[in-house]
C-alpha cells in the first residue's frame, strides 16, 4: 500500500505528463521494480547469477527511493489537508499553488540526490577509535589494540570488492585481536560459492586470531551450521554461546544472537551461565550482536561489551528511533564498571545508503591495569 501511494501521487503530478508513457507501461514498470527483491528472493535458485544482481540492486535502491519519497510526499500530503481543513490555501490539489509538476519533479531530484550521497557516505568508511583502561592485569599484556567490525551483511551488495578493503583497513593497523560482531553475512551462504570471500577472510592479519558471533540475518539464513562451516575455514573462530581464555591474558565471551529463540527450541544459554566458566580476576570481553540487557552484563562483571546490530538507523531519521529502542544504540557508554562500545556498521541493509550516520570500523586501544596502580 505504501508503494502504491507512492506510485499514484508519482503518476498523478509527474509521469502522466511525459509523451509516450502510457498508464499501463507506467505501472507494469512500476511493478517490476518493486517487487524485483521478492522476486530474487523467491526465484534465486532460477536466475542466472546476473540477472538476480541487477534485480538485487534495483530492489534494494527502490526501497531507499520509496523511503524519502514516502516522507516527503507524505509531509506534502499532511501539509495539503491541514490547510484545506483551515482554509488557508485554496483549492483541492495535492499539492498547492498550481505547481504541483514542478514541486513534483523537485521532489524526485531530492530523492535521486540523496541516493548519490547516500552511497558515497556508505563507500567511504570511517576508523573510529576509542581508548580505554580495564582496571585488571591481564597476565603480561600491557596493553592491547583491537578491531571491531560488525553488520558487514555480505551478499550481491556488499561482496568481495568492499571486504578487501575491509581487511586491508584492518591488517593496516597491526591488531592483536579482530572481532566480529555479528551479521557477517546478509542472506544466505550462496555468497561464499559467487565469490572469494573465504580468501579474503584469509588475509586477515592478528596476533591472538579473529573471532566472531551470529547475528540475527545469519540466523534468518537459515543456514547456521553453513555459516560457521565457511567462516571457520576461513580461519575465524565463532563463538557460540561460550567463553574463552585468550593468551591466558583475557576472556572473551561470545553469545548467540537473542532472535536465535525464534528458529530453535532452546535459545541462546542466560550470560550468567557463560560467566560460571570464567575467572573474573582477568578481563572479560563480550561479544553479543545486539546491545541488550547491559545491567546484565554490568552485574555479571563483564568488563567490556562490544556490539553492532542498530546501524545507528542506517537512513534518517531512523537513528531517533534506534537511539529510543536501545540504552546505547551507538559509541561508547559507561555503565559503572562495564564498559559498552557499540559500531554502526561497515556494510548496509537494504539500501546501499547511509544517511545520518557512518560506515565504520572500530579501533580499540585497551590498556590493562591492576587495581591501585596509578596511570
């Protein structure tokens, strides 16, 4: 029904107007694009690779197009009823002032423009570092520089090309551990086979390894066990519901994704059963895709929680909503002695655009110090 008003008010005070364009070419393209991501979806084992490409990165643009339209058409809309209901502009237009061609197709330069800088925002990722102390010795580890990377969402959109330079971003800065936080892959494991991504993941570079956890789109895959049989292959260790000593210096706590309820019986293990098998006296570290239930982790004596999943809303201003849902929906918070770092994201969802927020790989520089040493 949303793209149906979209679609109308399009073909009511724009499209009608061109020579040559019928009312049925109109909607049988209009159509066509629309439903171009369901298709793939429900035809991917049917189209030849190229042909569920483009369908994948017309679909997905449309769904940006179709967002900012919806807002700005709908405030227009709004607008229109408002001043018919009081009077103060007459007439019964959609729009007012018989410009209603002319606001219509700057309205579509509107939308097209913030496509164009919605993608290079999204291309262009930012290193966004942090600097922090655990008050805790962690055996002879003095210090320690992490890279933290979470929603990659690996697929037709997001492939082989901006994973190499995910890694080289990475092995540039010589990190002791790589951590990935969920969401790796964005559909289905068909990606691995359609390109090298297992060789990408090769290169990466680390002095304690890289390690990962599920986020909700590997589990809405369906392909779990795949996942894990790819990623472990490509010599990154998942962590699944499990705590792990590292270097015999620090802990990291990997949990599985809270929407794992939905496609088992069982669910993901309570933290406080994680946290039996650790020894709090060394630093703890958890990997847990969504930041939830922090005062948990907070209790529990975790030191550090690092976590993706929001996207920080990915398009304006879907942050607002993000920023209400989650206690920490983006950066760093401080939450007595736990400490909660949370990443945009490098890769997208949906449409291949960031508006109101960043592409970005966190870069975390951990200082270890037992109680009552002084900085």
């Amino acid at each position: 029904m949303i793209n149906y008003y979209v679609g109308l008010r399009g073909w009511q005070y724009l499209f009608r107007y061109l020579p040559g364009l019928s009312g049925w070419l109109y909607w049988s393209l209009f159509w066509i694009v629309v439903w171009s991501n369901v298709a793939v979806q429900i035809g991917k084992r049917f189209f030849p690779y190229q042909v569920g490409l483009v369908l994948t990165w017309v679909g997905a643009y449309w769904m940006g197009m179709m967002f900012y339209s919806l807002l700005i058409i709908a405030a227009l809309d709004l607008v229109r009823i408002v001043a018919g209901w009081t009077g103060l502009i007459p007439g019964e237009g959609v729009f007012f002032l018989g410009y209603d061609r002319l606001l219509a197709l700057g309205i579509l330069m509107i939308v097209i423009g913030i496509q164009v800088y919605g993608t290079w925002n999204a291309n262009h990722t930012q290193m966004r570092s942090y600097e922090i102390t655990i008050p805790k010795a962690a055996g002879p580890l003095q210090n320690l520089r992490v890279l933290m990377v979470s929603d990659i969402h690996l697929g037709k959109i997001v492939g082989e090309r901006r994973l190499e330079k995910l890694v080289q971003l990475i092995n540039d800065r010589n990190p002791g551990l790589v951590l990935l936080v969920g969401d790796t892959v964005d559909g289905n494991v068909d990606v691995f086979s359609e390109q090298k991504i297992d060789d990408c993941f090769l290169k990466l570079r680390s002095k304690y390894g890289a390690y990962a956890v599920l986020g909700n789109h590997e589990y809405i895959s369906r392909e779990v066990d795949e996942t894990i049989l790819h990623l472990e292959k490509a010599g990154v260790r998942v962590l699944r519901d499990e705590a792990l000593m590292v270097a015999d210096s620090f802990y990291l706590v990997g949990r599985d994704d809270a929407s794992g309820k939905n496609f088992s019986r069982s669910g993901r293990k309570e933290l406080s059963q994680l946290m039996h098998e650790v020894d709090g006296n060394f630093p703890v570290i958890l990997l847990d895709h969504q930041p939830q239930n922090l005062g948990e982790a907070e209790k529990l004596g975790v030191d550090l929680q690092v976590s993706g999943h929001t996207h920080r809303g990915q398009l304006f201003p879907n942050n607002w909503i993000t920023a209400r849902i989650f206690e920490n929906d983006w950066g760093y918070l401080r939450k007595g002695n736990l400490q909660v770092i949370v990443s945009s994201g490098y890769g997208t969802w949906g449409p291949p655009i960031r508006i109101g927020s960043r592409s970005e790989v966190v870069e975390i520089l951990m200082h270890f110090q037992p109680h009552g040493q002084k900085s």
